[in-house]
C-alpha cells in the first residue's frame, strides 16, 4: 500500500471508491479518486449536484468508509482503525463547516464551542472557547441559544467550534449555503482570514465558482470522478 508521498502532505486518496447498493443494482457514487493535499492548502470541490463532491468529503474526513481505495490523513490510513479510532482522529485533527450549521439547540454559543474541548480533554475549555467566539465577534453573544441566533451568526459559531481544537484540516461542505449573499460573504472572508491565521489545510466543497476561486486549486468533479484541475491562486511559500 503506498504511503504518503511527501511530508507536506496532509491529506491523501488513492483509488477512492464508494459504491452503494440500489433497485437498479450496484451504483458508483465515487470512481477511482486519487489526490494529495498539502498542509496549508486551500481546495475546492466543485460540480454539480450528484457529482459525489459531499461524498468524498464525508470518505476524506472518516464519516464514512469507503469501497475501495485508502485515505491518508496526517500520515494515518484511516482503514486501519475502527468507528472509535475514526472518531478519535477526527476529535485530534480535523474540524467541520456544514450547511446546516449543525449546533446542538439545548446548548449556548459558548457551550456549543466549548463541546469539542471537553470531549477532548482540554484543560481550560471554557477560557478557550470565550477566546475563539471573540474571534468571529460573537463575544456578546456566548449565552444565546441557536434560536435566539441569526443564520449568520449560528454559522459564526459553527466556525468557532471548528477552530477552536485548531484542526490539521478543516472540511466546509457549502458553508454559505444557508445564508443570504451578504451573509455568506461575510461568513467567507471570516473563514478564510481564520484559515490564514491558523495555517490550516481548507478543503470546501461549493457549487459556488466565484467562491472556490479564492482557494489556490479547484478540483472539478462530474460523475464520481475529479475531471480537471486549475489553480486560481499562485503559489506561495511552496
């Protein structure tokens, strides 16, 4: 089995396949997917719906196992670990962006980002959290609940859950897709600048070209398969 191929790779898929049984007989959702993406990197996948963009970022990230092929995240084939251990890395390395904000609605902002640190085992969670709800300007808004929350602002708070175990890898799957266009690109440029700041590797899947432009490579996706590459962005401290 090959292994991660430089040390600046991050996140790597070799012949990544996911199959799904139906009335029809065996359907192909993923066909063959390899990648590499180094840490740092931003990535977009893009394609129309169907294309199996939310599918391979749900294999990437361990939500799910696929068919066949392997996926490397931080030097750990994820094949050789169970439920438990998939979610144990996760918790370690990695962070989320949904659409659908996914906050627990019995919990405060605060709470909602303090989740993660706990389960985790971090020492000051509660101080940490406060930091990080500062940082997407939600300070003065800790005790709300998701309903007393703005689209905008539950988003906000999802960012600060996702940054603040500061992942290896962020996945945002159509982060803005619940969002007005005003919303959404505010939300954007948070994410983005937080992305920066923390040097995390980004991988987002968008049908939205205008925004997967501002990562350095889009990865174009139709049928199950990665079709074309370009990179929007130039390279920089490669």
């Amino acid at each position: 089995m090959m292994r991660m191929n430089s040390p600046n790779t991050v996140l790597k898929a070799e012949q990544l396949t996911k199959q799904v049984t139906s009335p029809e007989g065996a359907l192909t959702i993923l066909d063959h997917v390899d990648l590499a993406v180094r840490q740092g990197e931003s990535v977009a996948v893009v394609g129309v719906s169907g294309a199996g963009k939310s599918t391979l970022l749900g294999l990437l990230a361990g939500l799910d196992v696929p068919t066949g092929g392997e996926v490397w995240l931080d030097e750990q084939p994820l094949s050789v670990l169970d439920e438990d251990g998939r979610a144990a890395l996760r918790a370690d390395r990695v962070g989320f962006v949904f659409q659908s904000f996914h906050l627990v609605p019995a919990l405060t902002a605060l709470e909602n980002v303090m989740l993660p640190l706990e389960l985790g085992g971090h020492p000051h969670p509660e101080r940490t959290a406060r930091e990080t709800l500062a940082k997407v300007g939600l300070a003065a808004r800790a005790g709300h609940y998701p309903h007393q929350l703005s689209g905008g602002e539950k988003q906000r708070v999802a960012i600060a859950r996702a940054f603040v175990v500061e992942p290896k890898v962020l996945f945002a799957d159509e982060p803005t897709g619940n969002l007005d266009h005003r919303t959404g690109r505010n939300v954007i440029d948070l994410l983005f600048r937080l992305n920066r700041e923390a040097g995390t590797t980004l991988v987002l899947v968008t049908h939205d070209l205008k925004l997967a432009r501002r990562c350095r490579r889009i990865l174009h996706m139709d049928a199950g398969r990665i079709t074309g590459e370009e990179s929007p962005q130039p390279e920089t401290g490669a």
